[in-house]
C-alpha cells in the first residue's frame, strides 16, 4: 500500500462504517421512541401502503359499528314510543267492550267516550312528536339506510311506518250533542211532519237521507229511532231518541254506528304489533352486525400491528448493536487518522 498523505483511505472507510452504525442508532431510536417499524415509506414502501389500506378498512368499520350502534337506538326510540301507542290501544280497547255493555247510561257512554277520545289524542301526539336526532320516526313512512360497512352498499334500511291518522274509532262508539225536540220531524218550512215506518226523506245539509226505523229502549218500551245516511262518506248515524206516532221527537242523543269495533281495534294493534317486531328484528340484526364488525376490526388491527409496530426485542437489540459499531468505528477513526504520522518518520 502506497504511503501518502493528501488521501487517506482508511479514514475514509471508517468515516463510512461510523456513519452507518450512526443512521442504524438513529433508526433504532425512533422505532423504539414511537412504536412503529414503519415511520416513513421509506422504511417500508410496500408495507406502508398495504398498513394505509388496513388503517382505512378500519376507521371505516368503527364508525360503521358506531353507524349502526345509532340504528339501535333509533329502533329503541321508536319501539319505546309504540309501546305506548300499545297500551293506549289496549286501553280504548277494554272501554269499547266496556261501552258495548247495555247496562251503560248515556252519562256513562260520553265519560268512556271522552276517555276514548283523550288516548286518541295521546296516540296522535306520539307519532307526530316522537323524534331522534331531527327525524320524526313515526310521522309519516319512510326508510332510513345505516351504513353498516366501510365500502359502497353496505347498508340495513329501517322501514318505518308512520301513524298519522291513524283512526280506530271509525266504527267506533261516540255520544254527540242531543237533538233538539222536534228537529229531525220538520220539514223546511218548519211544519211538522209525521212519518210511516221505514219511510225515508232527506234532511238537508249534512245529512242527505234519513230513515225511521221501530225499535225498543233499553227498558223494553216501544219507540223509535232515525237512521241518517251522510252522502258524502255513506257513514251511518243512529239518532236515538223518543218519538210518539204523530212524529214528534220530544228527546235524543246522537250515536254512530258500533258495528264491529273491537274488529277495527283489534286490526289496530295487529299494525302497531308487526311494526314492534320489525323493530325488535331489525335491533337483532343490529346487534350481529356490531359483533362481526368489531371481530373484523380486530382481526385487521393485528394484521396491522404485525406490518407497521416495532418489534421491541429485535430493536433493543439493533440499537445495542449499532452502539456499539459506533463507539468501536470512533476508536478505528482515531486510530486511521494517526496512519498519515509515519509518512514524516520517512522525511526525519
């Protein structure tokens, strides 16, 4: 090897080999100080595209889990508020079979009635104000989409079924005002008119048609009562009242037609019913879909930690390594900066 001074090689290779046992101290140090192997792409390029997909399918698949934790309980909400359009239905239900009962006065039929009336108005409160989060849940049918996955399509629609006018008194008992004596037996000159049996003749205005019709009162006396016919809907009103045989109403109530209530009641709930147990079916599916996201969640998150985390032994180790390769590559610097000293025992 020549001897000369401008260029020293072995130097230079130290210098080299330090400066590789520094960049593996530095690479160590930041694998251990933040807990990944792969800080930049550098470190990793294929790894640190294939870590990026898996953080992406994970974000996603926690909101979705979040996404359909927010189905639950819009289900709940909505659940909650028909079981109380349930027990008011049941309730109106007990005080038609209640009404139906030939022991009941007219005083009796307007309480039940008035009590019918304010559950009605409870029930129509409930499907017009019950909310979450902004959407009215029963005003009106709709489907709500939850996205249940972290790609395009991923979805379990909530179909909901609105109440609004939602009637079950259609055919149901009602006591209105009494009529006044003699209204339904005059004509429109005002003269009083008497009627054959089953004989019809139109009223005017809302009432197009009526009909008298014999019958008994509840304490088996003979008397009457007027059947009237709305044009518009064909609604069937019984006006019971208290006629002699010249056709003078002296007293009456009127009182709809209570053909078939518990029927409609019964139809009514049979709806609320099947919309419970789509709810109830749907909050199950809910709870399978949250259960499958969360173990792909993890499944993925250790595919993940085992491309991007550091391995804590294997880099404890690196950095012991790499330490020490520099302590030694600074003493070998030393030592090959001194080599150029025996040139000048040749120039003594």
């Amino acid at each position: 090897m020549a001897q000369v001074i401008n260029t020293n090689s072995l130097s230079l290779m130290a210098q080299n080999n330090l400066n590789k046992s520094q960049s593996s101290l530095g690479t160590a140090i930041e694998r251990l100080s933040s807990g990944l192997r792969i800080n930049s792409a550098k470190d990793d390029a294929a790894g640190q595209a294939i870590s990026d997909r898996f953080t992406a399918n994970i974000k996603g698949l926690t909101q979705a889990s979040r996404n359909a934790n927010d189905g639950i309980s819009l289900a709940q909400t909505t659940e909650g508020a028909l079981n109380e359009v349930n027990d008011n239905l049941q309730n109106i239900r007990r005080l038609t079979v209640q009404a139906q009962n030939g022991s009941n006065s007219t005083s009796d039929l307007k309480s039940i009635q008035d009590e019918i009336t304010q559950r009605m108005s409870e029930i129509n409160r409930i499907s017009e104000q019950t909310d979450f989060n902004g959407v009215k849940v029963l005003s009106s049918d709709q489907k709500l989409t939850i996205q249940v996955g972290a790609n395009d399509g991923e979805t379990i629609d909530i179909d909901l079924q609105g109440l609004t006018g939602f009637d079950v008194t259609e055919n149901g008992t009602k006591i209105g005002s009494a009529i006044a004596d003699k209204a339904m037996v005059k004509d429109d000159t005002g003269t009083d008119v008497a009627f054959d049996l089953g004989e019809s003749f139109q009223t005017g205005g809302a009432l197009e048609k009526a009909t008298l019709v014999s019958g008994k009162t509840k304490d088996g006396k003979e008397g009457y009562y007027i059947q009237t016919t709305d044009a518009a809907t064909g609604a069937k009103t019984y006006a019971t009242a208290k006629i002699d045989d010249k056709g003078v109403v002296t007293k009456g109530a009127d009182v709809t037609d209570v053909k078939d209530p518990l029927a409609t009641l019964d139809k009514a709930l049979a709806q609320v019913d099947g919309l419970r147990s789509s709810l109830g079916a749907v909050q199950n599916r809910f709870d399978s879909v949250i259960s499958n996201l969360n173990s792909t969640v993890n499944n993925l998150s250790a595919s993940q930690s085992r491309i991007q985390d550091a391995d804590y032994a294997t880099e404890v180790s690196n950095m012991s390594r790499a330490h020490i390769l520099q302590q030694a590559g600074t003493s070998v610097l030393a030592q090959a900066n001194q080599s150029t000293q025996n040139v000048l025992s040749l120039l003594r």
